[in-house]
C-alpha cells in the first residue's frame, strides 16, 4: 500500500518516472541519429529526410489521440502503456535491421526503415498519453493540488531520459574518426534505444501491482469497465456515451476538414490531418451527453490552452531546425576553448530542465503555501511571454551581425536556458492541468488533444522554419562565386543566368522570404515573428485568466 502524506509523493510516481525515463532515452536517442542514418546511410537526400522527420514527429503526437480512445474504452492505461513500450521496442529492432543490411540490401532497408517509423509511431501513441494519464490518477481527489509539482517531477525523468539518450546514442552510433562517419556504427545507437525502451516496459511490468496503486492500494489504470465507482464525483458519469451518430458525423468532418486544409489552405497530408484531427476530436468529445455543464466548462478550458501552447511549441521546435542551422553556420561555438558540435547544443534544454525542475517544484511549494501560486492557464501565459523574451534577446543579438558576422553560441545557451523556464512554467503545467481538469472517463483521450496541440506545433515550426532567411554561409558563398547575394534579394542587380544556375544549385533563394504579408529581410525580423506571436498568444491568455479560473470550478 502506498501512501501520501502531506507532503510526500507516492511510489508510484518513482515507477512512472523510471519507465518514463527510459521511453524518452529511446524516443530522442533515436530521434539524434534518425536523419543522419537516412542521409548518410540509407542515401535519402537531405530535403526528403526533413519530411520524413517532420512527419514522423508531427505523427507520433497525433496517435495518442488514438492511444488513449483505445485505452479510455477499451483496454486502460497498463495494458496500454506495456503495448506502447513493446511496440517501440520492435521498432528500434527494425531500425536495428535496416542499419545492419543497408550495405547488402539498400531497397529492403529502406522499407524496413518505414516500417519501423510507422510502428515506433504507434507505441508513442499507446505509450505517452497513457503514462501521463497516470500520474495524475495516484492522486486523489483531495491531493490534486500536488499535480503541477507531481508533474514537473516526471517531466525531470523526460528530460533526464532525453539527455542519456542525446549523449549515449550518439556516441555509439554516430562515430566520426578523422572526419570520415562510420555509417555501420548506427545500428548500436538503435539498439541501446531499444534495449531501453525494453527496460523501461520491463520496469512498469515489474512494479506496477506493488506501487502504482491508490493511497488504499487498488490498482490504478486498469481496465476500464473496472474503474471504481468511489472514485467519482456526485453525479459524474463513468463511461463515455459518444453515439453512432457522432461518431460517423466526426469522420465526416475529418475529412472534410483534411480537404481544406489541404486544398484551400496550401498544408500538405499530413499536416492538414494533424489539424483537422485535433478540431475533429476537441468537437467529438464535447458532444457525449454524458457531460455535465461542469466538466463541458472544464473541457473547454484545457482546449483554449491547448490551442494557445500551439504557439510556444512552434517556436520552441526551432531548436531542431532553424536554430541548429544558425548554430551551425552562423554562430561562434567556442565554449571556454572547446568548439562544441553544432547539433550538440540543443542538449542544454534538457540539462536546464533536470537543472531546474526540482526548484521550479520547489518554487510551487512555496507559492502554494504562500496562498501566492498562479493559477495553472496564468502559469502557461508566463510560459509564452518567456519565450518571447528569448527570441527577443536573440533577435537583438543578431540586429548587428550583418551578413556574415558570428553569434557567440553563449547567446544560444541563454536562449535556451530562458526557453527552459518557460517550458517548466508552461509544459509539465499543461500536463498536470489536464490531469487535474479531465472526467475520468475521458482522462486519456484529454491527454491525446492536449498531445494534438504539440503536433499542431510542431507542424507549424515545420512551416515557420522554412521562413528563414539566407544565413551567413550563403551570403559567403555568392560572394565567393563573384555576387553579391544581398543586391539580388534587394533587387538592386539581376542575377545573370550562371548566377541563377549557382543559386539553384546551391538551393539559395533568390528572394526575401515573407509571413503574413510581411517580408523577412534578416534574422531579426525571422526571431520577431516568434517574439510577436508568443508575446501577443501569452497577452491574450493572461487576459482569459479570469474567465477561465471560473471554468475551472474551483480547481486550481
Ligand atoms: N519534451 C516533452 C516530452 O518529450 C514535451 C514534448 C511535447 O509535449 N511537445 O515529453
């Protein structure tokens, strides 16, 4: 049995932490080798390895909107979560194969390739609604103020996990001596991946009936036609009542929506379902009539933030794209005399986060105690004004660099490290807001919307990525080729054909890239767009706080 006091945290979030843990080290130490293991091994070119990876990303947090519809009427969070970390763990073995047989046979690699992305998508989908859903429910009602502490301690597991798995895979499977790659060396980094996620579902299995269990030791997430009747509010229902009718209707809209998405708002497939997905589900679930004015009040407040934290993963998910390249083309990596490797310093956000996880808790604490803790949608509207803040610093870093000057990477550490904090006040936040705010039976499927929204964000990084403007390599080498790359975008000279032949080739843009109507002539406008859009989404969010505290019914 497992119990709480007042201040302690039960067991059973030490197992949830540990099987987080380890599915994190197999989920981002494989994300740090996959495009490097589709370019350079399996010979994908560049552009359609960022597809495949965008995809692949923007897909993984779709699914556990699935995940947890399968779990919340079918099969519960345990048997969700081992099927998520079985799956995941077969599909780092298929990553295993291909990069065993790309030299033997390139065309069956490939394919076992897709195959394994499409099953690693679906174990992150049985998996990462499921585990999150269950931290919330070791808490009883009476303890639901520990959730956003309870949830900021798990979200240290993520990103302790995230780290190993950014330090160890890499450094096995990503062996460069003298400058020349080792491609046969990928295949260790997928299976260190793998044997994690293995210990990561074997550690749930083990401990589960011992730990991860109520303060009177009835087992939580179980199936769900065993949910427990005192678990309940007065008068709340305990299955889900979506009709047939709803539910035909909803695929209805889904495809209509993925019809326009794509057709008249110019987003590809995939990122036109991710959309139409989210607004799908969100509609779905408000439609059961099972829901009472409460919890349809308390529904809608998790989606009007879901929707506002849109905005702070699009701008935080540049550190994949838009940020490693300026950290690798426009920036002075020198870190107290070690010239640090550009895709190396995107790991900082997960060293802030194991850094500062516990003191934000802390911090929490004490507000709480205090009587002085913000609510949980003010806390995310901290969030985003905090990322606004970094690119703010950035963007004015960057305003006298010129074409060709270098940032010093400490300015990139910064962002980072500001970006951290909005992400602790902002995402384990989230989590626990959902955890705290969802009907039960509907704990999950909530957690899969919420997910929807990271997918919606990262779709539009993808999107506001490709905004960037030339970076420094590229004014160097126009000018290296004998032109002047700045008078082509002013438009001061015509390129002459060799010169528009050398700007294709090189995939140089003859052009000022623009955004809402606006161009974007330098790097300071690029990091004002993300400064504009977070700062007004965080203003706008401070002032719904009222009216959504009051949605809230009383949880905090
Ligand atoms: N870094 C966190 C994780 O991996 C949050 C990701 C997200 O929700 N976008 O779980």
């Amino acid at each position: 049995m497992t119990a709480t006091n007042k201040q302690s945290h039960p067991k059973g979030l030490w197992v949830l932490f540990g099987t987080e843990m380890w599915e994190r080290f197999n989920f981002y130490g494989m994300r740090a080798l996959l495009t490097l293991f589709i370019v350079n091994a399996l010979m994908i070119s560049k552009e359609d390895s960022s597809i495949i990876y965008g995809g692949f990303l923007g897909l993984c947090y779709l699914t556990p909107m699935l995940g947890g519809f399968i779990s919340d009427r079918f099969l519960g969070n345990r048997n969700c979560i081992m099927l998520g970390g079985l799956l995941m763990a077969i599909g780092q073995m298929l990553l295993f194969t291909s990069a065993s047989i790309f030299e033997t046979n390139l065309e069956l690699a490939k394919t076992i390739l897709y195959v394994a992305l499409g099953v690693l998508i679906f174990g992150n989908g049985f998996f990462k609604p499921n585990i999150s859903s269950m931290v919330g429910s070791l808490y009883p009602k009476a303890e639901k103020n520990k959730l956003d502490t309870a949830f900021t301690i798990f979200y240290m597991g993520i990103n302790v996990g995230a780290f190993l798995g950014q330090l160890i895979c890499p450094l096995i499977g990503d062996v460069v001596v003298d400058g020349v790659r080792n491609i046969q060396a990928f295949k260790w980094g997928f299976l260190a991946a793998g044997v994690a996620m293995l210990l990561g579902t074997l550690t749930f299995f083990l401990l589960k009936n011992k730990y991860v269990v109520t303060p009177d030791g009835k087992a939580i997430g179980g199936l769900p036609s065993g949910h427990n009747a005192d678990d309940y509010e007065e008068g709340e229902s305990q299955k889900a009542q979506f009709s047939n009718l709803s539910i035909g209707i909803a695929v209805a809209v889904l495809s209509l929506l993925i019809y326009v998405f794509h057709n008249f708002l110019g987003q590809n497939w995939i990122y036109s379902t991710i959309y139409s997905a989210g607004i799908t589900l969100a509609g779905l679930i408000l439609s059961d009539k099972s829901l009472n004015k409460i919890e349809r009040d308390r529904i809608l407040v998790i989606y009007i933030v879901s929707f506002f934290v849109i905005f702070f993963w699009a701008a935080f998910e540049q550190a994949g794209s838009s940020l490693t390249f300026i950290a690798d083309y426009q920036t002075d990596r020198n870190f107290f005399g070690w010239n640090m490797p550009p895709s190396m310093v995107q790991i900082f956000n997960g060293v802030f986060v194991v850094l500062f996880a516990v003191p934000f808790s802390l911090l929490w604490d004490k507000l709480r105690a205090n009587g002085k803790e913000p609510i949980s949608p003010a806390k995310q509207a901290i969030g985003l004004m905090l990322i606004a803040l970094s690119y703010f610093i950035i963007a004015h870093n960057v305003k006298d660099l010129g074409n060709s000057g270098l940032l010093s990477v400490h300015w990139l550490i910064l962002l980072y490290l500001i970006q951290t904090w909005g992400e602790l006040c902002l995402s384990p936040i989230g989590l626990s807001l959902v955890g705290k705010l969802a009907p039960k039976r509907f704990a999950s499927l909530l957690f899969g919307v919420f997910f929807m929204s990271s997918a919606s964000g990262y779709a539009l990084a993808g999107t506001l990525g490709s905004i960037l403007p030339a970076t420094g390599e590229q004014f160097k080498a126009c000018s290296e080729a004998g032109f002047d790359l700045k008078a082509v975008l002013d438009k001061t000279v015509v390129p002459t054909a060799e010169q528009i032949k050398f700007m294709v080739d090189n995939k140089i843009s003859d052009h000022y890239p623009s955004f809402a109507g606006f161009t974007l002539h330098n790097l300071f406008e690029f990091f004002m767009v993300f400064v504009v859009l977070c700062g007004v989404a965080s203003l706008l969010l401070f002032m719904l706080v009222p009216r959504l505290k009051k949605m809230m019914h009383g949880i905090q």
